[in-house]
C-alpha cells in the first residue's frame, strides 16, 4: 500500500501540472491576441495607405479598444455609393545603381571571396561578377572552366544560424522539372554520368603489375569530390542563368518609349507565367520518373493542370505559395522554336519565402498570422489584408474564411498581368471596385474587385478579354476567381488562335524581338551532301551535332552513307544507356505523385 503522504505528493505534482498547462495556455491566447491586435491596426493604416505615417504610432482608441476578435462573421464591403478614385503609383522605372545596399558591400565580397576558397576552384568553376546583394545573401554569376555554361550562386553572407537558402533550396527541388520556374543546377549530375570508362589500365609490355593512372582522370575525380561538397553546402544554391534579365526591366523600356504591349505578347507572357504557377500549385509533379532532384538535373517539361486534382479552398493537398511574386522576380530566358518562338521564355525566381501549404501548416495558428506580413507590403494580395481576419479566432482554416487566409494557387496568380497592361506599379492602397465583368463562356457576374481601373477606358486599346480576365483574377473572393482549367483553356485559344500566323502574329513576333532583343534564327535547312539532302532519320541533336563536326573529313557518297550509320548506331547505344539507366523513354514523362495527391487517384501521364 502507498503511503498517504506519497499518495498526496502524487496529487500535488499532478495539480502542478495542470496549472502549468493552463497557464501556458493563457499566455498562448494572450499572445495570440495581442498579435492579432498588432495586425488589425498595422492593416488599418495600411489599407488607408499610412504604412510610415506618424499616426500609424499612436492607433485610434476605437481599435485599442475593440474586441479581438470580433464577434460574428466578416459582413462584407458596405454598398459602393459612387466610383472609387484609382491612385496610380509611379511607373517601373530600370534601376541603374550599384547591385546592393553600400553597407552590406564588402561582407558581400568577402562572402564570394570566401566561397572562391572553399571549393569553387577546385570544382572548375570561375567567378564573373557579383549580380547583386542584400542583407541576407549574395548572388554571384560563375561559369564552368572551358565553357560548360554559366549560372548563379546564391550564398549566404556569413556562417550563421538560419537557413534561408537552405529553405530556397528545398523549395527549388519541389519544383524540379518545371519549365517555367527557375530550376536548381546539379553541378556533380548523376543523370549525365555515362558508364565509367577505365580510369586505370595495366601495362603490360614491361611486366609489371603497376596501374597506369590517368592524370587527366584524378583530376576529374576531384572535381567530382568538389563538385559534390558544393552540392551538399546548405549555404550555397546554384541555380540557372538567365542572361535577358528581369521582367521589371523590359516594362520600364516599354514605358519609357510611350508605346504598350501588343496583345499577342501579353498572351504570350500570360502563358509563362500561368504554366509557372501550375509548376509550383503541383510539387514534385513535374519531376521525370526515376529521377532524384538532389543528385540530377531534371528535364524540364511544360507545365499543364490537366489530370491534376482540382485545388479547393483550405483543402488538404500540398500546394506552394510564392508569397512574392512580382515583376522583379520574373526573369526572361531563350527563345526557342517551339512555344516561345515568338516571345523568350519567363520563369518564376527567387524562392525565397515560398512555402508549401499542407494540413500541418493550416492547423498552426502562430506560423499562418504571422504569414500575414510575408511578402512586400506593396504586393499583398486580399488573403494578407482581408478585413475578415479580424472576425478570426484561431486559424482561417477552422474559421473556414473565404478570403483571409486562404491562400493557395491563385494567390501566386493575382494581379501578376496588373504591372504589365498598366506600366505601373500596383495601386497602393488597393481600391476595390464592385462590378459587373465577363468571363471567358460569356457569362456576366457582379463581382468585388481590385482589378476595377483596367476596365476603364485608358487602356480599352488593350484586348477586353484579357483584361476582364485579369480583373477575375484580382477579384476579392478567391472562390470566384476562374478556375485553373478555365485559365488553361482560355489562354491557349488565345494565344494559338487558329493555328495560322496572322499578320498580326507578325508584327507581334516582330515587336517582342526589339523588345527582348532579336528572335531566334528560322530553322537551318537540310544540309545537303553531294546534292542530296540528309535524310529525315538524321536529323536531330546529337547526330546532326557530329555530323557538324566530322562532316568536312568525307570524301565521297560511300563515307557518308558509313558515317552516318555508325553516328546512328553511336545514338542509338546512348539513348539505350540513358534508358538503362533512368528507367525511363527518351521523352520525359510527367510524375504523379498519387500517395500524396489522394488516395486511388489515377492520372495518366502526359508524353
């Protein structure tokens, strides 16, 4: 029998506890509060454009003393009485100083200098320039030793404690295999490694048993070693190089020549960047079977939504959200001869704050207020600033809010064209606008929306349609925004027409060129030998590449016609390897991930 004594210690601990519990509890919800006090007020000034003003200081005693939250739900926007006054902010304008703030510099440069020492040139890599820097990190270009490319190196300014590009990172390998957002360089590649020829051979003429090693092959080898360090360094992110450079930059020179976007080409980058929020609405979906991301550079594939799970308000399924999103963080590529043979390819960068939205992210009521504030307070979308949030008690999810906190796909999607129809800046404060606009079947609905002044008649000589489609897009309620699909649809008839080039696909294709800086070359012809053509077996990358090389070394018909069949047979022997080892066909298929999607979901996989 327990003694009564240790029966009543028991107790105490017991009660102890319990008051332990509840007084953390008390001090959560008071944290909780206060936070959401903090916010309400912040969002007060911010709605009223009063972001550093004086009086953003010293709140109004009606929101001190207001209950948080407020009881009931959100009743919506009073009745508009009369058109709102639209307050356009200044223009994009190209930034022509230097690539970072003065004080930062030189930590900046010792970073680079740092990092020139750890590894960099010993992994064949060159520095080139320091892009630019912040209070955070450095971004560097660096190219490949005898000109195996050029890319980007981010990397953090110090050895400390956070992991923002570590965190970028993983973010980079969710999204691998998407076209249209800035894709992670492996530099030690596992996917371009072909079987390992000899690195040693025994001579056998002076009898003896040593190997003959290679030099050229050791230093491979420790170029492999090094090359793999930096791919483990959580503190360095290489990713692709860009050399067009940023979106915010051709907006500018376009204002700046008085004249607007064609509509071609604004359908044109409308596509860009809506594949790029598809690429990023499915992680790990674009990723090619048998591939790993942290080992391999995936080939990259355009994104598209058909066969995916439709993405719902505050469901369950896994979803990133960019958080930051703008024309400065929207980088132009190449052109090339297929969808972005009239206007270069755009991808989405810098991951920075991206986030994945899952069930564990929802349910965590400090992490999702917090999130209120993520991203640049001039681009804040209606989930940071909704008034809803302060009839909030917990978490939206709970709450089931149909604006606040609802973040998911469309948040990466709105007011993304806003900058480009405009020339401008997006409004700040944002004005909403109750009106009637017309979707994409013809249908009409009255609709709350921040995308009111492109309706108006400054910009009627930009198409109705994709104007009333951004102003969807840019409405308050996420719900009633156009579904993915629809967007998808819309914007292919848009941009393919049909199928025949007008002259105004002309003009177009023309007009991007000046823009972008020249289109790409019209397709070489079939390079003839003897006056007779390459048949349409030989066509393609790798053949016609050695047959560019070797090509002047022929003599007659009879070299060509054993040259080429032992380039086919080379081909052939490599396409064999690179499916033994991949596991997969030539073309790139698309991965669904249907463990993590819904379970006995089946999608075919898109060729």
């Amino acid at each position: 029998m327990p003694r009564r004594d240790d029966l009543h210690s028991t107790r105490t601990r017991r009660d102890d506890l319990r008051r332990a519990r509840r007084a953390d509890l008390r001090a959560r919800h008071n944290d909780l509060r206060v936070r959401q006090r903090d916010l309400a007020i912040y969002f007060h000034h911010w709605r009223l454009g009063a972001r550093a003003h004086p009086s953003a200081a010293y709140p109004p005693l009606a929101l001190i003393n207001a209950p948080i939250p407020k009881p009931g739900r959100w009743p919506g926007f009073p009745p508009q009485q009369s058109p709102p006054e639209h307050r356009l902010r200044r223009p994009h304008n190209r930034v022509w100083d230097a690539a970072g703030p003065v004080q930062t510099e030189a930590a900046a440069r010792e970073a680079v200098a740092r990092r020139v020492r750890e590894g960099l040139v010993e992994a064949g890599l060159r520095f080139v320039k320091v892009l630019g820097w912040g209070g955070l990190g450095v971004v560097a270009l660096l190219e490949r030793e005898g000109g195996g490319g050029r890319m980007v190196c981010k990397m953090d300014l110090k050895d400390r404690g956070d992991k923002g590009v570590q965190e970028e990172g993983l973010m980079h390998l969710r999204t691998a295999g998407a076209k249209h957002v800035v894709q992670r360089v492996v530099l030690n590649d596992r996917r371009a490694m072909r079987p390992a020829s000899r690195a040693s051979q025994v001579d056998e003429d002076d009898g003896d048993d040593y190997e003959m090693v290679d030099s050229d092959e050791v230093m491979q080898d420790m170029e492999m070693s090094a090359t793999e360090k930096l791919d483990l360094d959580p503190q360095a992110l290489f990713i692709e190089y860009l050399p067009r450079g940023r979106l915010d930059d051709y907006i500018a020179k376009v204002g700046e020549a008085n004249t607007r976007f064609p509509d071609k080409v604004l359908w044109r980058i409308f596509e860009c960047l809506f594949r790029g929020v598809v690429g990023m609405a499915y992680p790990d979906a674009f990723q090619t079977i048998g591939c790993n991301p942290r080992t391999e550079n995936i080939p990259q594939v355009s994104e598209t939504c058909a066969g995916f799970p439709i993405l719902t308000s505050h469901c369950s399924r896994e979803t990133m959200v960019h958080f930051d999103i703008d024309p400065l963080n929207v980088l132009v590529g190449e052109y090339d001869q297929g969808e972005h043979s009239d206007v270069p390819l755009l991808k989405i960068a810098d991951l920075g704050i991206a986030r994945i939205f899952n069930d564990e992210l929802r349910m965590d009521v400090d992490r999702l207020w917090a999130m209120r504030r993520c991203g640049k307070s001039d681009i804040l979308t209606p989930e940071h600033f909704s008034q809803e949030w302060d009839h909030i008690e917990d978490t939206p999810w709970e709450a089931q809010a149909a604006t606040a906190g609802n973040f998911s796909w469309w948040t990466n999607l709105y007011q993304i064209m806003w900058s480009l129809i405009t020339l401008h800046h997006p409004e700040y404060p944002p004005v909403v606008e109750q009106l009637q606009l017309t979707h994409p079947d013809g249908s009409v609905t009255t609709e709350w929306t921040y995308g009111g002044y492109l309706l108006s008649p400054r910009f009627a000589a930009t198409s109705s349609a994709l104007r009333n489609l951004v102003a969807l897009c840019l409405v308050d309620n996420p719900n009633r925004r156009p579904a993915m699909s629809t967007l998808e649809e819309t914007i292919e008839r848009h941009v393919r027409g049909d199928g025949f080039e007008s002259d105004q696909d002309r003009a177009a294709k023309e007009w991007a060129g000046q823009l972008f800086g020249g289109a790409p070359p019209p397709p070489e012809p079939v390079r003839e030998f003897g006056g007779e053509g390459v048949d349409e077996g030989m066509r393609g990358g790798g053949v016609e590449e050695m047959w560019d090389q070797e090509r002047g070394q022929l003599k007659g018909p009879e070299d060509e016609v054993a040259y080429r069949a032992r380039m086919q047979a080379q081909e052939d022997e490599r396409i064999r390897e690179v499916n033994r080892i991949v596991g997969i066909r030539r073309a790139p298929r698309i991965k669904i991930l249907v463990d993590r999607w819904a379970p006995g979901f089946v999608a075919d996989l898109l060729i």
